[in-house]
C-alpha cells in the first residue's frame, strides 16, 4: 500500500498573525498529528473526529464566551458587594468592541496560548480528514 501525504495549505489569518509563531507551529504539528493518526484509524473513526470538529469551538467563539463570562461575573460581584467590581465589566466590554473593530483582544491572546484553534484551523483538519475517507485504497 502506498503511503500518501496530506498537504496542509498556507496561509495566515489575522488571529495567527498575532499569536506567536511558537503557539502557531505547535497548532499545526497537532493537526499533522491528528491527521497522522487518523490515516491509521477506521472510516467510521475519522468520521467521528469530524463529528467532534463540527462541535469544537473555535477561538473566536471561545473569546465571546470568557468576555461574556467576565461581565456576568463583573456585574454580579458588583451587585453582591464592591461597586469596584463594574471595571471587570467594562473591561470586558471593551475587550468585545476591540475584537469586533481589530479581530485582536487581550482575550484572543489568552485563547491561542491555551491552544484554541482558529475557525480556519479546525477545517483544515476537517478538510485533511475528509479526504482520506475520499482517497481509494
């Protein structure tokens, strides 16, 4: 049987060009690896790990959720006690309205350097997946 390689296409989205190019590097050797694994593994495995992407959240998703988090969080300690608390709310405000105006946050930061994978990402994992359940054996 031969083997086939998969290539992974190029390309950098804002989210990539801002995070260090260590954090990126390791992202696409997990997706290599991933890829690498699943060449291995049955139809019916892969067609799982692409069931598990369709799911994964992406970095953007995951960021609106930590802002949200903080102004719920914010509003709340600000409710129970210290009005001080109001701040982690505007600053999670204003966290969101720098990611809508720059695709850049504090936040987004926080996010690729705990490995959460751009949109682009997932589907090229996606993509590479669906093509080995394509190729003839």
């Amino acid at each position: 049987m031969e083997e086939t390689t998969v290539e992974l296409p190029t390309g950098q989205s804002k989210t990539q060009a801002n995070t260090p190019d260590s954090i990126n590097q390791e992202i696409e050797r997990q997706i290599e690896a991933n890829v690498g694994y699943f060449k291995r593994q049955s139809n019916e495995a892969i067609k799982e790990r692409i069931d598990s992407l369709d799911r994964e959240w992406d970095a953007g998703r995951a960021v609106s959720g930590m802002n949200a988090a903080l102004a719920i969080a914010g509003t709340g300690l600000a409710l129970a006690g210290n009005k001080k608390w109001h701040y982690l709310t505007a600053a999670a405000g204003a966290f969101m309205l720098q990611q809508a105006l720059l695709s850049w946050s504090p936040s987004l930061a926080v996010a690729r350097r705990m490995r959460i994978r751009t949109r682009n990402e997932i589907k090229l994992e996606k993509q590479a997946l669906e093509n080995l359940l394509n190729q003839p054996f």
